[in-house]
C-alpha cells in the first residue's frame, strides 16, 4: 500500500485547508485509516481516525468540531478538512492505513502552518 498526502500549505489563523490523501497498491487490504501529526519537539499524535466503511470516526479533543475526517473507498481516498484552524494546529500531517493483517503504512506527510 502506498499512501500520497496533498493539501497542505499556509493559511492565516482562523482558515481553512483540505488536506487529501490518495492510497494506491492493494487497496482492497486496507481497513481503518487515520490522519495523525506531528509538531518540531512533539511526538507524533493521532489527530482523527474512520473505520473501513466511514460509519465511524474519531477525533483528538484538540480538533473536535473543528476539524472533519471522510473517505471515499471508491476512488481510494481520504480527507481531513480542517477549519477554524490555529497556530497550535502547525505540524506536520501524515496518513496512516491499518491493513488486514494490522500492519501499518504510512505517507510521507504534509506540512500544515498555520500564521497567528
């Protein structure tokens, strides 16, 4: 499985990005995907998670109500829409996929900046 992040970039406090994310490869494998991030000096986090089907999601307290996670198993894609974004918010974004077997994969991440 290989996974491809897109939509990151700069946008002022209290905007808007979406950030996408393309799976490729045995795509047929994967079952939960997730978006996690991670700040200079910080671990990495899980930031909002979807199951296989999309019928359920979660998200960090940090990010709820603000941020959305959303699937769409017929073009292999996943998306994190993020509003009322914040300088806290900076990080780098990355895609995560559970496959079957419950290994892991991971893209190669986007950057998110977010200016106060």
């Amino acid at each position: 499985v290989q996974l491809v992040e897109s939509g990151g970039g700069l946008v002022q406090a209290g905007g808007s990005l979406r950030l996408s994310c393309a799976a490729s490869g045995s795509t047929f494998s994967i079952n939960a995907m997730g978006w996690y991030r991670q700040a200079p000096g910080k671990q990495r986090e899980l930031v909002a998670g979807i199951t296989s089907d999309g019928g359920s999601t979660n998200y960090a307290d940090s990010v709820k109500g603000r941020f959305t996670i959303s699937r769409d198993n017929a073009k292999d894609t996943m998306s994190l829409q993020m509003n009322s974004l914040k300088p806290e918010d900076t990080a780098v974004y990355y895609c995560m996929a559970i496959v079957r077997l419950g290994n892991r994969y991971w893209g190669q991440g986007t950057q998110v900046t977010v200016s106060s």
